[in-house]
C-alpha cells in the first residue's frame, strides 16, 4: 500500500518538476488539508494558516531542484510547513503583550491530582513530582493531532463548565488576548486566568490519560 | 549528589508550580515568582515537561475544534503556482 502512495507521489513529483500545474494541484488537494492543521497549531487565525501554507508550497517550489528525495514527498512538505509555521508562531507569541496582572487564587481544584505528588513533609523533595508526566516529546506530530486525540479534546473542552469553555475556546481556539477576553466575559483578570488555568488543566489531564491507554 | 535536607528548585516546589503555570504563560507572573519558575525549570525536567504539556493540550484543541472544511484556498495557491512558473 506505501509504495503505490510513494510511486504515485514519485510521479506526481516529476510532473511538478516539469511544470505541470495539475500535478502541482493533485498534491494541494492531497496534502494541504494536513498542511492546514499543522498551520492552525501554530498560529493563531484560519487567515494567517492560509498565509503559512502559501509559503511553504513556494518553499517547496523553490526547493524542488534541492530535494534528493531522502526523505518522501509528504515528510518534507510537512517539514517545510512545520518549520514556516512555527517561526511564525514565535514570531506571534513574542508580540502577545504582557498583562500586568496580579496572581491569582484557586487553591480548590488542583490543577494535578494531589497523589501525584510526595507530602508537603518529605525529607528530600517535599511537594515534588511522585508521579512525573511521561513525554510526549517522543511522540510523532500525526499521533499527537490524530483524529482520536482531537476528539478527545473535543470531549474534554465540551464537558468543561460552560464559562470554562468559553474562556478556553475565545483564547486557546481563537487566539484572543486575556484582556479582550475579560471584557468579553466581564470577568475579572484573575477570574478569567482562574477559568483557563481550570480548563487547561483539564483538558491536558485527559489528553495524558488517554495518551497512556494508547501507550500501553 | 548527597542528601542534605530538601530540595526545592526555585524554592517553589513541583505542586506550587503546577498552578502557576497559566499565569506564567500569559507573562502575569510579578517578575521574582517569575524569575522562581524558571530558575526550577531549568533544574526540573518533569515540570518543564508539563508545562510543554499544557502549550501542546492549546495547540491540538485549535486543531480540535476547527471542525470546518480544512481545504487551503485553492484559487490562491493556483495564482501562486502561475506566478511562480512565470518567474
């Protein structure tokens, strides 16, 4: 079954050498919609994604003398939007300004479940990690943004109290800044990062949980 | 490394740590409880780990929830081609 994908994607590359537009278009329709999504985790706006992609089909244009085909057609053209995306990502998140705000409460609902770490009278690392969180480090961008996984933080986002989804969705989905998000909700600076933090913490508590099912 | 007493990266410890991290990541931290988290970061790989954890949790719920048509504009990315083969 991969070699008929890497044979067809072998031609296609040819194709695209010699100019071929509709090749140039099978692969769009083959590999943008993945593009997209590697795009959007990113950045911040459907707009700018789109803007990611463009570039990096340019890269790959530009790039089509230099590639040895080492790697397969789909593992550079990710690699190329990854890398766009992710300098663009950074570029964003270093423009994000920083609130000026004071630290906040919310000592009743721990963010990690209290057994996970050692007593607060250890001798050696008193409230240290008992329990560490494995890393996902290791584990391949496809597995991380699997169907599986997105539904599971859809589950987790659509069981969360409603104001909680509504702060998480407003920042973490569409990219908003704490203080519109405040205005938005009318909610105070501390209680709109009380929200995030709550909903944050759960949803990576799902996501680790069902990352270790898959693990196991 | 031998024992003498506890140890506290940062003087927070792991549990405290946990519960700042949102305020930490929106830069609301005043800058010495800041300046305490990353001085136990970089001395604490599994807090540096959650802490990944939670940017990567925001980054696949935008992924999540963009349920619509993920399609990249077509139209544009033909132009681009054209353009790009004029040059």
């Amino acid at each position: 079954m991969d070699d008929v994908i890497v044979d067809a994607d072998a031609e296609l590359l040819a194709r695209l050498r010699a100019g071929d537009e509709e090749a140039f278009m099978t692969l769009v329709d083959k590999y943008g919609p993945l593009m997209l999504r590697i795009a959007l985790t990113h950045v911040r706006t459907r707009a700018v994604a789109e803007e990611v992609v463009q570039e990096a089909w340019l890269g790959v244009l530009q790039g089509l003398d230099r590639f040895e085909g080492r790697s397969s057609l789909k593992t550079w053209i990710l690699r190329i939007v990854a890398n766009r995306a992710r300098t663009r990502g950074e570029r964003e998140a270093r423009s994000v300004p920083l609130s000026s705000l004071g630290p906040d409460a919310g000592e009743d609902e721990p963010a990690v479940d209290p057994d996970r770490f050692m007593p607060a009278d250890h001798p050696m690392y008193p409230g240290g990690w008992s329990i560490p969180p494995h890393s996902w480090a290791r584990m391949p961008e496809e597995k991380l943004l699997a169907a599986e996984s997105l539904q599971q933080v859809r589950a987790a986002i659509a069981k969360l109290p409603p104001r909680q989804q509504e702060v998480i969705v407003l920042r973490d989905v569409e990219g908003w800044d704490p203080e519109e998000v405040s205005q938005a909700l009318e909610l105070s600076p501390g209680n709109q990062r009380v929200l995030l933090h709550r909903a944050r913490s759960k949803v990576r508590a799902d996501l680790e949980h069902y990352f270790e099912g898959v693990e196991a | 490394m031998t024992a003498q007493g506890p140890i506290i990266p940062g003087g927070i410890s792991c549990r405290e740590l946990v519960e700042l991290v949102t305020a930490y990541l929106d830069g609301a931290l005043d800058s010495e409880t800041s300046g305490r988290m990353q001085a136990h970061l970089q001395l604490c790989p599994p807090c540096t780990e959650y802490v990944d954890q939670i940017r990567a949790s925001a980054r696949i719920a935008v992924v999540a929830t963009a349920e619509l048509e993920l399609r990249p504009d077509r139209d544009a990315l033909l132009s681009a081609f054209r353009e790009f083969k004029a040059r």
